[in-house]
C-alpha cells in the first residue's frame, strides 16, 4: 500500500431495511474501522425492487444519510441497481453512481455475494466477505446463485476450511478473519440495575436448508431456540428477547411469557443505531442461539451482534458453533445444551465484573475494526 490515502467502497445492503439498526452495524462497523485505518469510505448501496419509485429511495437516502451521520464520519454514498446498472437522479440525491464509485476506489468490499461480474470487475481490486458462513456455501453449492470472481475471500466463519466435510467445497480458498467492532464507538458504561441477558433477532423466517431432493431443516430462529425454551426455570439470570415477529406474534408472545422470558419487539428497542448500541449496553450481556446451520455445519461462526456485546464489556452466553480461535471461559461462554447454558448464565452472573472485562479485552484483542480492516486491504493491496 502506498502512503496515499486510499479509497474504500463498501457495498452494504441497507437501503431497504431502514428498521434494522442491528443489521446496519454489521456493515457500519466495518466502514468505520476503514476510515479509522486511514480510508477514505464510500458506502455504496443497490437499489431494487419499490426504491427505484423516485420518492421512496430519496426517503430512503435521507434515512442512509441520518444513520451514517451516528458517529460524526463522513462517507460519501454511491447507488447501483441491484444488476450493477445506472440509476436514475443520482446528482439530485447527492449520490455517486457505480462508474464514479469504481473510478475513485482503490478497493472494492463486497458484502453482496450475487452482485453482477460486469459490476464487480469495474474496480481495480476487490474484496468478498462472507457473513453467513457454510450457508452461503450451501447456497452456491445448490446453485441458487453464482459469485463473481474477485481478487480475494474472506469469511467470518472460524472453521470454513477445506477439513472441515460438513461444509460445501465450492473452490473457493477463503481467508479466515471474524466479524468487526469499531471499538470507540462501543464504550463500556456501568452496568445498569436491574438489567437482563438479552438477544436480538428475527423470530420466523421462510428460511430452510435443503439436504437432499426429500429432506430440508428449519433454520429459522424459532426453530433454533426450541430446545432452550423453557431455560428460564433453570437459572437465575433474567432472560430478554428483543424479537421481530412475523405469525401469530400475540399468541408467541403469550407462550413465551408463560415460560419466563420477557419478550419486546426489536423495532421497539433496536431499529436505529444509536437505539441498538443503546440496548445491548443496557444489557447484563447477551444470551445467543445460533441458527441451525452454523450449528449443524460447524462453520465456527461468530456473530457480529455478539462483538458488540463484548465491546460494551457485556459478557456472552453463545451457542457454540464449532472451533473459534479465541479464548473462551472467561468474557465469552458457549453451551451445547439447555443445562449448559443454565451453567455458564449462572456463572457470569456470580461475577459479572471479572466477565465484563474479559469480554472487552477480547474485542480490543480479537474484534477491533480498525486492525481487521487493515488486515482485509492487507489481502490485494
């Protein structure tokens, strides 16, 4: 890399999902740990399906630009349609267009895997990331869609390696790094009285694994978490689900009440940045089920919500989703079972000082975004 200020176009996929403050930090951490490394940012977005309509993606853009406003960076915004062609009124909008974008940036992060070849090859040097380790190589395994060449792969999943049988072999030679947290924008607050183990998620989702042309597993969240339902009778912490409902929400709240967990809905507490980073740090710390996928491939998948947690100093309770390369006991628990996780609940909550500050110096040790982005240009440039 040269001592000139390089340029970085991120493409996010957040423009349609304005709600999803949780889903906006996955790609935003990651934008600021650029700019922290030295990057000029751009934050590119594709625009399909009702954003096309002229009054709908200026509203949306406006959003955009409130959310990236959060931590007082700038980044300029370019737009493509999800085919990597033009759209129209970019200069009303203040928006790059695709070409612009390219021209300008020595690097290109693709977090969308099916983004157009003509697209991506419009950048001199380009990045895929993988935030859904073993599914999406599922999914390119099954052919639901393809990837286009790019200089380099990364993957947050900590075990997506050639030995690893249960996930697909797609010939793809992925580089290993985890999920990002930029660290000052995640501070450790005291911890609040009283404050509950918290999750956030989507409940349903019409998502499902298939296995063969006669056998497929739910891999929605409901689904996951139907094992450790009846987990709050069996430890002292309080349980929280901050959950985006999709069927019959009244009656699942209704059940899930009867079982001792407190239920709010996410777009109540989560669905703006500031609300989300607000949330988990009012949290005693995060109690995580992954989806059955992670679990059932092994993918040592880490999610990005839960290195927000450790950030905070909010230890985690987290499914254990096959080998990870960091310490785990102390900041960072994982469980097999419903009595595990009953244990190491009950265990950070006997000492939740010691677990907070092992939970932090995990993130400063393992999760900062500025030396991950570092290591992410490192791989082309």
């Amino acid at each position: 890399m040269s001592n000139q200020k390089p340029t970085v176009c991120l493409l996010a996929q957040t423009l349609g999902y304005p709600e999803g403050g949780g889903h906006f930090w996955c790609y935003y951490n990651w934008a600021l740990g650029f700019a922290s490394a030295g990057f000029h940012v751009i934050w590119l977005e594709p625009v399909g399906g009702k954003l096309h309509a002229p009054e709908s993606l200026h509203r949306a853009v406006l959003g955009l630009r409130r959310r990236l406003a959060t931590e007082g960076t700038h980044f300029h915004i370019a737009l493509a349609a999800e085919d990597g062609g033009n759209v129209e009124g970019l200069p009303e909008l203040g928006a790059l267009s695709l070409h612009e974008a390219a021209a300008q940036s020595d690097l290109f992060v693709n977090f969308r895997y099916g983004f157009p070849e003509k697209a991506v090859r419009q950048f001199r040097r380009s990045v895929l990331m993988d935030i859904d380790p073993g599914l999406l190589n599922h999914w390119v395994d099954r052919g639901y869609f393809s990837i286009a060449p790019h200089d380099a792969y990364a993957t947050v999943g900590g075990n997506i390696t050639p030995e690893n049988p249960l996930v697909p072999d797609i010939g793809i030679r992925w580089e290993r790094l985890r999920p990002a947290v930029h660290l000052p924008s995640w501070p450790v607050l005291p911890l609040p009285e009283p404050c509950a183990f918290t999750a956030i998620s989507h409940w349903d989702a019409a998502e499902y694994v298939k296995i063969d042309e006669q056998n497929f597993y739910d891999n929605s969240k409901r689904a996951a978490f139907s094992p450790f339902l009846e987990l709050p009778a069996s430890t002292r912490a309080p349980l929280e689900l901050a959950l985006c409902f999709g069927r019959d929400d009244e009656t699942e709240t209704e059940r899930l009440h009867g079982l001792g967990w407190h239920i709010v809905h996410s777009h109540d507490v989560s669905s703006t940045p500031s609300d989300y980073r607000r949330y988990i740090q009012g949290s005693a710390g995060e109690f995580g089920v992954a989806k059955p996928a992670y679990v059932k491939m092994q993918t040592g998948w880490i999610s990005d919500r839960s290195v927000c947690y450790l950030a905070s100093g909010r230890p985690c309770v987290v499914q254990d989703t096959g080998p990870v390369d960091i310490p785990v006991g102390e900041g960072f628990l994982r469980f097999h079972d419903a009595g595990g996780a009953a244990a190491a609940l009950d265990r950070v909550a006997g000492d939740p000082q010691t677990h907070g500050q092992a939970a932090r110096r995990l993130a400063e040790e393992y999760f900062c975004a500025e030396k991950l982005a570092c290591r992410v240009a490192g791989l082309v440039l």
